[in-house]
C-alpha cells in the first residue's frame, strides 16, 4: 500500500513473462529436435551402403518430409510465443529458408572466394595483393577487359536496340506471330550450340561457312574472320546477340503492348511523326521494361564464357575476364588469381544490380 492510497505490485508481470519464456524455450526443443532428426538422417543417407535405388527413394521421402516437419515445427514454436512476438517472428517462417539457401550457396561461397584471392597458387601461402595486381597490370588482362568492355557497349547495345526494333515493327504486321518465333528460337539453343552454328557459319573453307561461300560467288577471297584482331571480337559477339535479341523481344513486345493506344492515336492527331511516337511516348512509358532488359543483358555480357570458349578459346585476342578465370584455374592450377578474377566479375555486376533496384525504388514513388 502506497502513501497514497493506490496498491502496487511491482512484480505481478513476472510470473507471466516467466511463463512465456518458459513455453518459448520448451517450444524451441522441437524444431531443435526435428532438425537434428533430420541431419542424422542426412548422415545415414551419406554412409549407408544400401542400393543406390534405395538411397534416392528414402532421399526423396526424407526430403519431402522433413520439409514439411521444419515448416510445421517452427509454425508450432511461433504459436508458443507471444502475441506481439508472433507477427514480427512469423514472416521469417517463410522466407528463413529462401534466406539459408542465399547464405549457404552464395553468401559464403563469396566470403570464401574474396579469402582465396589474398592466398597463392595452392591457396596455403598468403600473398597480399598479388594476385589483383596480376588483375590489373598483366597484358592478358588488359586485352580481357577491353573485350569485356567492348562486349559490355555493342552486345548489350545490339541485343536491346534490334529486341527493340523488332518488337516494334513486328506489332504492326500480320505475321507478328510467325516472325517473332522464328527471332525467339535461338533463345532454345545453348549458348554454346549457338556459338558452334556461327562457326560454321564463320568457317575459312567455303564449302562449309556461309559467309565465305558468299564472300567467293562474289568473286572475294575466303577470310578467317575468327582471326582479324580486332574485328574478330565482334564476330564472337554474334551468337550472343542472335540469342538475346529474341529475349529482349519477347519482354519489349509486351511492354509496348502495354503502352495505351488511346494515347498513341491522340498524339498521332497532333501530328506527331513516328520517331516522335518511340522517342517521346513509347520509350518513356517501357522505360522500366528497357531497364530490366539492359540489366540483365548486361549481367550476361560481363561474366560471359561459354561462347568465347566454344568459338575461339579466347585466343587470338578475344579473350574475356570469365575466360582467363577459367584458365587461371583449370589449365594454370592458380588458385588466387582464379578467385581474384571471380572478385573482379562479382564487383562489376553489383552496381549494375543496385542501380537497377534503385530505379525500381524511383518508379515506385512516382
């Protein structure tokens, strides 16, 4: 009793936030319990040495069901928490495993990958810098980096601009659908069947490559046009551009289908031309489309390999900074330069990935 008149109970709340606690930390046990339920079974899958059929059936059974034991055993844990715990814990629930899986198979691999980059050739001897300055002063890797920004500038530019220009005439024929299958069946084909097709297609014997089959019925001289420094560059780029046009067609299609055409036919009574109709409606409006594509196009210009590797094998100067990793590790064992040239493509696409969320975000508070 107070001088005042009034009780107090200083500790009435308590016993009821021991409570709480206590059915929170019993709660935690299960899913504690489930998971390692699971790992040992993980464990057994590892070393058994039952059939392999046996091992793929219990793996897919276990899997399915220890999915769904995780779920309902933290759904369970949350419920024992509470009220004003629940709403904020529960979301996690859902988007904890989404968030594991980046950690474990991105995150860490990352973290590790920056680690190597400071050791050596055999990833035991830590040699500072050494490895980037290699990056940055060998003559292999200027060449590598001025392919890669020559890809960046005219195959992301190609790609989007005939996407593009395609979507667009397209729209307006009668044959939109058969002309835009035939432009998006590329897209079926790996990069590296496309990039065998267009060797062919480059071949120095006219009885197989196209181009010089031409180049001689017109009385030219058959050319190894994979072998013209520099030019050859932008003959690596074909395949690429052949594939990607067809996507950035696909999505610019549909972005300027969108585009009201109440708008289109009004500005066209104002007497506004056609490149006035694509540079003053057409491309404001798909702006966000065109961004998304770009990025993307970009992504893939930056780590590109696969059609380098399958047309020349980055030699006589085509050589990109995904191409000498791969030598780096697979033909010269060095370890620290590999992962140093792994650094370098993960830090170029970062800022193309921020500045597109960061456009993302601007559009959303229009």
């Amino acid at each position: 009793m107070s001088g005042h008149g009034h009780t107090t109970y200083p500790a009435a709340e308590s016993p009821s936030r021991l409570h709480a606690l206590g059915r929170a930390s019993v709660g935690l046990l299960v899913p504690v319990g489930v998971f390692l339920a699971l790992f040992a079974g993980f464990l057994w899958l590892r070393d058994t040495r039952a059939s392999q059929l046996v091992v793929t059936v219990a793996a897919i059974i276990w899997g399915l069901v220890g999915i769904g034991a995780l779920y309902w055993s933290f759904n369970w844990f949350v419920t024992r928490l509470p009220v004003h715990w629940q709403s904020k814990i529960e979301p996690l629930i859902f988007i904890g495993p989404a968030i594991a899986f980046v950690a474990w198979y991105m995150a860490f691999p990352a973290v590790r990958t920056a680690y190597l980059s400071f050791l050596g050739r055999d990833s035991e001897v830590f040699v500072g810098l050494a490895n980037y300055r290699f990056v940055f002063l060998s003559r292999t890797m200027r060449i590598a980096f001025r392919n890669n920004l020559l890809w960046l500038i005219f195959a992301t530019g190609a790609s989007v601009f005939f996407g593009f220009l395609i979507a667009y005439v397209a729209d307006r024929t009668k044959w939109e659908k058969i002309g835009k299958t035939f432009v998006f069946l590329p897209m079926a084909i790996s990069m590296v069947g496309a990039s065998v097709i267009w060797r062919f297609v480059f071949s120095i014997d006219p009885d197989v490559g196209l181009l010089n089959a031409i180049v001689t019925s017109l009385g030219g001289e058959s050319q190894s046009w994979l072998f013209m420094q520099p030019v050859n560059n932008f003959f690596v780029m074909v395949p690429f551009v052949w594939a990607q046009t067809g996507f950035a067609m696909i999505v610019l299609s549909a972005a300027i289908k969108g585009v009201p055409k109440e708008l289109l036919e009004q500005a066209t009574v104002d007497g506004a031309t056609e490149p006035l109709l694509v540079f003053k409606i057409i491309i404001p409006y798909i702006k966000m489309t065109l961004v998304a594509v770009t990025t993307a196009i970009v992504i893939a210009t930056l780590k590109t390999f696969d059609v380098v590797f399958a047309m020349t094998g980055g030699f006589d100067g085509t050589e990109v900074i995904a191409t000498q990793q791969y030598k780096q590790m697979f033909r010269y064992f060095h370890w620290g330069r590999s992962a140093a040239l792994a650094i370098i493509i993960m830090l170029a696409v970062i800022p193309v990935v921020v500045m597109n969320v960061v456009q993302y975000k601007k559009e959303d508070k229009l």
